[in-house]
C-alpha cells in the first residue's frame, strides 16, 4: 500500500510543482485547483490505511495529515486565489506602480483579508486533525522540534 501511495502521490505532487512553476515563471495558465484536488482525493483514500512500520511509513501518514489541510476544497481554493497576483492588482495607480515599495505595500493592503482568512481555515483544520495549530502540523510533518527552534 505504501509504494502505491508513494507512486501515485509522487506523480501528482511534481505535476502540480512543474505547473505551478510555469504558472508563475512562464505565463503559464494552468488551473492547480485541478491536481489539488486529485491530490485532496489520493490522501482521503490513503487517511488512515498505511501502518507505520518504520521512517517511511511514519513520514507517509504525516504527509498524508498535512496534505488533509492543505489541499482541503476551501484551502487549496483560497491559496490559487492568493498565488494569483492578477486577482488583486486591479484599478493600481500609476504613480503607485512605479513605486515598488508602495506597489508591495497596496497589494499586501488588498491580500491581507485572503491571507488571514486561509491562516484561519489551516488552523482550524490542523486543530481538528489533533493539533495545537496549523504551525505545529507543518513543525511536526518537517521533522522540526519547535523547542530546538525556539
């Protein structure tokens, strides 16, 4: 069960890396909510199934715990919407285009709803799963120990 996982998760994951890549770096115009959710789908399947028998299997489940956040409909669905700058830079000034530091200022002014929206949906959703929060979920699944980093 394990090799399947890891094969079919593996395939998706690079798609939606090499997509994402050419989304913003080469005009790219690839709908990610698409392997998000085939991602949302593979993880569901495999929630719960494979028996930890060592470090593969133990990193597979936290894989599989944090991608149950990150690609649930609503979160993936926010996260395209904020990677896509074009949702926000709408009716700018020029005279705050030429600026970049007012440019950056205006368009994390016009992000900042959105971010905080999807920051609340990742911790309710780490929460729900057993975690204190959605940066304890994302510490735990990189091996990370949050006493050492503090």
């Amino acid at each position: 069960m394990l090799k399947d996982f890891e094969k079919l998760y593996l395939e998706k994951h690079w798609e939606l890396k090499k997509q994402r890549w050419c989304n913003y770096f080469e005009e790219g115009n690839y709908d990610l909510s698409v392997l998000d959710s085939e991602i949302c789908k593979l993880v569901c399947l495999y929630s719960n199934k494979i028996k930890v028998t060592g470090p593969k299997s133990e990193f597979a489940n936290l894989l599989i715990a944090r991608e149950l956040v990150d690609k649930d409909f609503e979160v993936f669905q926010l996260r395209n919407r904020i990677d896509n700058l074009d949702n926000y830079d709408e009716n700018i000034p020029h005279e705050i285009r030429k600026d970049n530091y007012k440019y950056k200022l205006e368009m994390a002014r016009r992000m900042k709803k959105d971010v905080l929206q999807l920051m609340d949906m990742r911790n309710a959703l780490a929460i729900k799963f057993g975690y204190d929060s959605y940066p304890e979920l994302v510490l735990t699944t990189e091996g990370i120990d949050k006493e050492k980093l503090l």
